[in-house]
C-alpha cells in the first residue's frame, strides 16, 4: 500500500464545512470517505497496516466515530474489538473517568472485563484534536492492566498539539493538517 497516495486520496474525500459547529471553525467532514466504498476500505487499511505485525490483541474502539473505524480495523487484523463508551451506555460491570472538554467535563466508560492484563492494545479514534479524549481512554485501559501499543487517527490537527498529552505512545495518524 502507497500509504501517502491513499493519504493524498483521502484527503481529497474530507469535506471543509466552514463555521461548524461554530463560527470561525472549519470543520473536516470525514463522512464523503464513510460513504465511498473505496475510500473506507482504503481509510480502515491505512490505518491497520503500522499494527499487521501482530503485537497487538485487542482493538479498543471510542465513541462514536472510533467504531466505524475500530470495528473493521479488529476485523481486517483478526482480532476481537472493546468499544470505550460515554457515560451510562454500557450495561455490564465497568470502570470510568472524568475528563475535560473544551467547554465542560465527560465520563468514559469501559467494561471491566474489555481488557485482560498484559493484552497488548490497539486505541482507534477518527480524529486527534487536543487528545484530551483519548488520553481518558488510554487511562481507562491502563487501569485494567492494558499495554498501549499504538493509537490509531484518521485525521490529526497538528495545529491543536494533541500529541503533547500523548507523549511516548505510538501514533499514526493517516492525514495531519
């Protein structure tokens, strides 16, 4: 895979929405690549192929666009997938944390029994902004005795630094503004 060619190809599908969700923000619409068969299939492979190596057991997922890509991701590297979720959305024993947001707080939760100790994991998400939000998820999986391996983006905003609160993981992001 000419992994800077399906960069380029992918960033050609992202739509520019100028003003969302408020003014003097542009937005990078990732839905024209969900929605073009080729464009997801090439977004889910750029995004496993650093991780095919097989030093990873499980793919954790957060919500909601951290599915669309986790899910398949799981799949292509043959392995099973554990969704990180917002507060009150899963229905067995879990373990959550607060985290901040640009304007108030959140809660991710986890089922306790997502992540054996010692399972080596994979962290999906679309979008690296601040990293405010997988950094929760990175806590919540190191709680339960998890070993990052690497983190997975779509989509990185250098411009936000996001990487600076994941220093000394591995992440690959497949497009970088």
């Amino acid at each position: 895979m000419d992994l800077a060619a399906t960069s380029r190809h992918l960033e050609e599908l992202i739509r520019d929405v100028p003003d969302f969700p408020k003014p003097g923000i542009l937005f990078k619409d990732i839905t024209p690549i969900l929605r073009d068969p080729q464009g997801l299939r090439e977004a889910i492979e750029a995004m496993s192929a650093p991780f095919s190596n097989g030093q990873i057991d499980v793919v954790v997922g957060l919500e909601s666009r951290g599915f669309v890509f986790g899910a398949p991701i799981a799949c292509n590297l043959g392995l099973g997938f554990a969704p990180v979720r917002k507060h009150g959305k899963l229905p067995a024993d879990k373990i959550h944390i607060e985290y901040d947001l640009e304007y108030g707080s959140a809660i991710f939760e986890i089922h306790r029994d997502a992540i054996s100790p010692g399972q080596r994991v994979l962290l999906v998400d679309d979008l690296l902004a601040t990293g405010g939000t997988m950094r929760a998820a990175i806590d919540l999986v190191e709680q339960l005795g998890g070993e990052i391996v690497g983190l997975a983006f779509l989509v990185e905003l250098g411009f936000l630094n996001g990487r600076e609160k994941l220093r000394g993981y591995n992440i690959h992001s497949v497009i970088r503004y």
